[in-house]
C-alpha cells in the first residue's frame, strides 16, 4: 500500500515530534522534583489576559483550555480528511481500524471499572481508554521498513477513531453545569460557519475569527472549551482535487509544526510537573492506579484484538496486507499508549484534586512506557523487510 503525502509528513512529524514530548517529560519531572518546583508551580498559577470580558486565566488553563483547542482544531482536520478522503472513507478500509477502535475503548473502560465501580475513583473510566498519536506513531516509525505501510495506517487510522471517541466522552460526560445562553450563542456561530462553507468561501479568516468567538463563548457555557477545536474543524472547507490543496489541508499543514513542537511539548512541561513524594507511593497500589494501568496495559491490546478478530471472523474486515496477528499485538500494544489524551481526561475527572490527579499521571507514565517497550519489542522481533 503506497503512503499518500499526508500520512508521510504525519509520520515524520510524529517520529521527531515524539522525541521532544520525552525530552520535555524529563524536564518537567526534573523540574518539579528539584529547588525550581515551587518557581515552576508558581508560574504555571500565574495569572495571564485581562478582566475584560473575562479573560484573565493562569498560564495552565490557557495551555489547557486555549492551544489545547488547537490540538483538537487539528485532530478534527484529521479526522474529516480521513472521513471524507481517506482511510475511513471506504468503509470495508475502515471497519477494521473501527472495530479496533471500540473494543480498544470498551475493553480498557471496563477493566478500570471493574477496580473502581464503587471507589470514590469511579469518574476516571474515560482515562485508558486514549491512545497517544504522537508517541505510538513516533515508536512505530523507527521501525522503519521492518513493519509494513498498511500496519502504520492501520494503527493510524485506529488512533484518529480512538480521539473521536474521545472528543465524544469529554463532550458527553466531563461537561459542567450548562450555561444555556452561550452555549445558544455557540449554536449561532455554527450555523454561520455552516452557511460560509455551504457558500463556497474559502478564505480561512472567515472560518477562524468565528472560531475564536466558539471558544470563548465554549468556555463559557461549561463545555470543554477544546470541543470548539473539533466544531470548528468540520466546518473548514475541503475538495478531492488532487491539484490544489483545499483549506482544509493548508490549515491542517500550517498547523503540524506548532501543534508538534510547540503545543504538545507546553501540555507536556504543564501536566507532567509530578514531585515525587513518599505519600503517594505509599498509597500508590490502590484502585485508580491498578485500573488504569491494566486498563492501558492490558485492556487495549486485548480490546482491540479481540474485536478486530470479531470483525475478521465475521468477514466484515481483514488483516492489513503482509500483517499477521503477531504484528496486531504489537500494535495493540503500541495503542496502550495513553499519554496526552489520557492525562487531559484525568485532568476533567479530578479537577482540583491534585493527589489524585498526580496518581494518575504517574499510572499513565508507567502503562505508556510499559505498552511502548513491550509493543516495540513484539514487532521487532517479528521484523521483516517492507518496501
């Protein structure tokens, strides 16, 4: 299966985008676990905007409200192109990436249910249920040709269905008490972002000055402010022509670089900042971490192939081209990566309970190193030679 361009450049991005998300992990865990934790700390509460409007925020909600927004603006320009051009638009291609996809959800949900259904933990389910684009494709990537193109996408493609399923539970259940007037508000903006693409105009300021009015007034109606990302998105407009880039796909391109290399690494610095103190691994083998470790540890690679199985069996998908199920556990493991979406969940499910939240990062750090080595390991020691 020949790479189109795009997944070309998403992989590369992805590879060196993945080393410098490790590099600024290290640095925030070196930061805060040494006389700099408290500066750190001080400037991530540190307010930033003005009163005006109400736009005065600490420096970690606008990482994690305002350009985690972008993130997700990319995410759902992915998602779309995928949707529409892609991997997911024929649906005999995508139903296996699909199938993978739920059980990979479901499975992982489940099993940290099932530690935590009557704890005071219990509102973490969503966490393992994330896989981490950047560093499960970085990992696959250095693979190189020893692992064939269709399993890139395929894991691709996985991870793209695994964010919406995402975006969906932030939307549906991590919402605050609802302000009906903004969110009114919001429902204006959409029909006229609707109306411009049904237009046909294409210049992208009309779509982004509207769209920064959606999150503010997102962020203002107790729905995650990042959703207005992700709406946003699917009102750009796009084309199947193959001569000239649609907006669509030269927003998506301007925004690879930033979202790779300067968005992901600040989530990074901001929410890995754990100090390492002796209470918490005193009480660190308990319900929340056992739940999302064997959630992402376990229940991802067996979730998703047990459902992509399912899928084969019924002769509704197939493996992808030179795979074999050794290589499908490997990727199952690879998509037990959590990391970013995971840590951002944790962040919605145990607002302002730091502890709690530290736990969690560290189960999250401990599943995704842990799913990394070990899907790495599987698919090279099945190494063969791709072109």
């Amino acid at each position: 299966m020949i790479l189109t361009k795009y997944f070309q450049q998403f992989f590369h991005n992805s590879k060196s985008s993945g080393i410098v998300l490790i590099v600024c992990v290290l640095i925030s865990l070196l930061v805060a676990n040494s006389s700099l934790s408290a500066d750190f700390q001080s400037l991530l509460d540190s307010k930033l905007g003005t009163d005006i409007f109400h736009l005065n925020y600490s420096v970690s909600v606008w990482i994690n409200d305002g350009l985690m927004a972008i993130f997700f603006l990319l995410v759902g320009l992915e998602i779309k192109r995928e949707l529409l051009e892609g991997e997911l638009s024929d649906i005999k291609k995508a139903s296996l990436p699909i199938f993978g996809a739920v059980g990979g959800m479901l499975i992982p949900a489940l099993i940290y249910l099932a530690f935590n259904y009557n704890s005071e933990y219990k509102n973490g389910w969503a966490i393992p249920m994330a896989t981490d684009i950047a560093f499960s494709l970085a990992i696959i990537s250095l693979l190189g040709k020893s692992v064939p193109a269709s399993l890139k996408i395929f894991l691709s493609a996985l991870a793209i269905v695994d964010d919406l399923g995402a975006i969906l539970v932030i939307a549906l259940f991590y919402t605050a008490q609802i302000d009906w007037l903004s969110l009114g508000i919001c429902g204006g903006i959409l029909v006229l972002l609707i109306i411009l693409n049904k237009s046909g105009i294409k210049n992208l300021i009309f779509y982004l000055i509207p769209g920064l009015f959606l999150w503010y007034f997102m962020h203002h109606s107790g729905i995650h402010a990042t959703i207005a990302g992700v709406i946003l998105a699917f009102t750009i407009p796009t084309n199947i022509s193959e001569t000239e880039p649609s907006p669509l796909e030269k927003l998506e391109q301007k925004l690879h670089i930033p979202v790779s290399f300067v968005i992901m690494p600040l989530f990074a610095l901001a929410n890995t900042n754990i100090t390492f103190q002796k209470e918490i691994f005193e009480g660190f083998i308990n319900p929340l971490s056992l739940g999302i470790i064997g959630g992402l540890l376990v229940g991802k690679v067996l979730g998703i192939n047990i459902f992509s199985f399912l899928a084969i069996r019924l002769r509704w998908a197939e493996l992808p081209t030179f795979s074999a199920w050794k290589d499908m556990l490997g990727v199952g493991f690879l998509a037990g990566i959590g990391f970013t979406m995971s840590i951002f969940v944790s962040l919605l499910a145990f607002p302002d309970e730091v502890e709690t939240q530290n736990i969690s990062k560290i189960s999250i750090l401990i599943a995704s190193v842990l799913s990394g080595i070990i899907g790495f390991m599987i698919l090279k020691f099945n190494k063969k030679a791709f072109q």
